[in-house]
C-alpha cells in the first residue's frame, strides 16, 4: 500500500483501552482506521504504511509504521493524541483513557 491509496481495500483495526479489547462495528473500525492512517501518513518515516500500531500511555505516544518507530515532534504528537481521544472517548463503553493500543494493517 503506498501512502494512504488502499481505495476498494478494508483496513483491518483492533482497538485496546486501559488493556481492554474493544468492539468496533465496521463503519467505525474503517473510519477510525482510516483518520489515524491519514494522520500518520504525513509524517516523516511513514510515506508507505503497511502496518500501524499506535500505543498511547497517558500523554506519551508511540507510533510504529511497519516495525519502525517514527521520532515525533510535540507539535504532531499533540494533534495526534488529541485526536485519537477524542474519537475513541466517544465510542460506547470508553471512559477514561489511561492506555490505548490500535492496530491497523490491511484486511485479507
């Protein structure tokens, strides 16, 4: 997959808040899969996405695309953070977030 062209193809996500694994209905698992491969896709390292793990610690996060972690700056790393709880927040069942892990390959 180069960059974020995956058209016709599903993303595949799996979605862990506070080590709890949490149900995703497919339009959300696409949407939050697709926004956080989006976000991503721009950074340094991650001009061809294959896999995606996202793990988020309190404030601290980390970003692997294809088992390399890519260095962020505060800037992206804000925005990052802030939009990634903002959507999982809203998801049924998700309270607060201490930890978050995702995982975002392509299905098949």
């Amino acid at each position: 997959m180069a960059g974020i062209s995956f058209r016709g193809k599903n993303l595949r996500a799996e979605l862990q808040v506070n080590s709890i694994s949490v149900e995703l209905n497919p339009f959300t698992e696409q949407f939050l899969a697709r926004t956080i491969v989006g976000a991503v896709s721009s950074l340094k390292g991650a001009e061809v996405i294959e896999t995606l793990e996202v793990v988020l610690e309190k404030s601290d996060l980390r970003i692997v695309v294809n088992s390399n972690e890519l260095q962020l700056t505060p800037f992206p790393k804000d925005i990052i953070v802030n939009t990634i709880k903002g959507m999982v927040s809203s998801l049924k069942g998700v309270g607060k977030i201490d930890t978050l892990r995702m995982r975002v390959g392509i299905e098949g």
